[in-house]
C-alpha cells in the first residue's frame, strides 16, 4: 500500500467550478506540502500546512492531523489551473518528503 | 532573488557512462533537496544536503551520490547509469528544510540510452 494516496487521479472540470483534491497518508508527519507542476516539468509550492486550513486566493488547503487527510480546493476554477497537484508530506521522524501519485486537472474554457 | 537554476537542463548519455548535475540555490537558502522524477516512480526523494553535509537519504543505490559546496551550490552524480536512470532530475532549495517551503528548479532531463 502506497503510503500517500490522491484521489482522483484525473479531473477534468468546466471553467468556474469548484474542485477538490483529496490526499490520505499513512504515516506520522509534520507537515504537508501541495506542489503545483506545469507541463515542462516546473513545480511550485502551493501551501505548507502543519495544522487547520490556509488559503492564498483561490486555492485552499486544510488538514486533519488525526484524521491523516488533506484536501485542496480551487474555488472559480480557471483553464490556467490546468496542471497536475501533487500532496506531499513531511515524515516526522525522517524529514523526508514523500509524494502522492498526482491529480492531472484540466479545466475546459 | 534569482530562482533555483539547475544545469545542464537537457542531456544524453549511454549505459555505463556517469553524469554530474548541478544546483544552485536561491541565495541565503542552506538546504538542497534532490528529486527524481519518472513516469512510472513519480517523484522520490534522493537525498538532502545541509551546510556541506548530508543530512538524509531517500531509498536509492549507491550510484546516487552528491555534495554541497561552502556557497550551498550543489552537484548530484550518477556512476554507471542504466536505462532505468532515465528521469526528471529536481533539485529544491529551502532556508533550512524540514517543513520550510522549498523552491523548485527547473530539473535536468537525463536520458540514458
């Protein structure tokens, strides 16, 4: 069994809907990243969330430490949006990343 | 402040062959992470450098190996690469990693024939 789990894997919505991730790990951690990645490859880090919920315009992110879940939601969803979202936490004990599978999001105009 | 630049950031080489990539942080940032990135693996943690030191290992074989350099530059190395090397190599620099949010380079498409 995958220590992280992403739900979907892929998802594609319409321009200014709603969309949530979801991310389930099964490890003890410290903190989670949400990594964007473009088509080329780039990756830029979203959030790092150790506890409760942040937002940065559109995009938010909570967790549930005792739960082992995360989610990120993208509020007004946009055809730049489209990229693939990659949950990573933060082992506690290792301070290693590890990465879920990715969610591939296209969002149609 | 200039982003995190790796280099080269295309490169092709045979089996058997080795390869250096290099890193170069954003400036004041001690920490660099490596990354190996395949379609079928996704991304996996290779190994992290601290102030000249490695500070923690992912899960890889000893053909994998790095440093850093007084100016946090970093350079990872691949000896007697093999056709399953072939990957997206990232490289993230943070102030002193742990949960500090880590900045991603471009990467180094290695592809081994």
């Amino acid at each position: 069994k995958n220590e992280v789990e992403q739900s979907p894997q892929n998802l594609t919505a319409q321009e200014g809907e709603f969309i949530t991730i979801n991310c389930s790990y099964s490890v003890g951690i410290s903190a989670l990243h949400w990594l964007q990645q473009h088509p080329g490859g780039g990756i830029v880090s979203l959030f790092m969330l150790s506890s409760g919920k942040k937002k940065h315009g559109r995009l938010i992110a909570t967790i549930n430490i005792q739960e082992k879940h995360s989610s990120l939601h993208i509020t007004a969803s946009h055809p730049r949006d489209s990229a693939v979202y990659i949950c990573a936490p933060l082992s506690g004990s290792a301070r290693q990343l590890t990465f879920g599978s990715g969610t591939q999001l296209t969002v149609l105009p | 402040k200039a982003g995190v630049t790796q280099t080269p950031r295309y490169l092709i080489k045979t089996r058997g062959q080795q390869v250096t990539l290099s890193c170069s942080p954003i400036s004041g940032h001690r920490s660099v992470s490596w990354y190996q990135q395949t379609p079928g693996q996704g991304l996996q943690f290779l190994f992290e450098y601290f102030s000249e030191t490695q500070r923690n290992k992912g899960n890889f074989p000893g053909r994998f190996s790095g440093r850093q350099f007084s100016n946090s530059r970093s350079e990872m190395n691949v000896s007697t690469l093999e056709l399953g090397d072939s990957a997206l190599y990232l490289c993230a620099s943070s102030l002193n990693g742990g949960p500090d949010t880590q900045y991603f380079g471009p990467g180094t498409r290695l592809t081994v024939l």
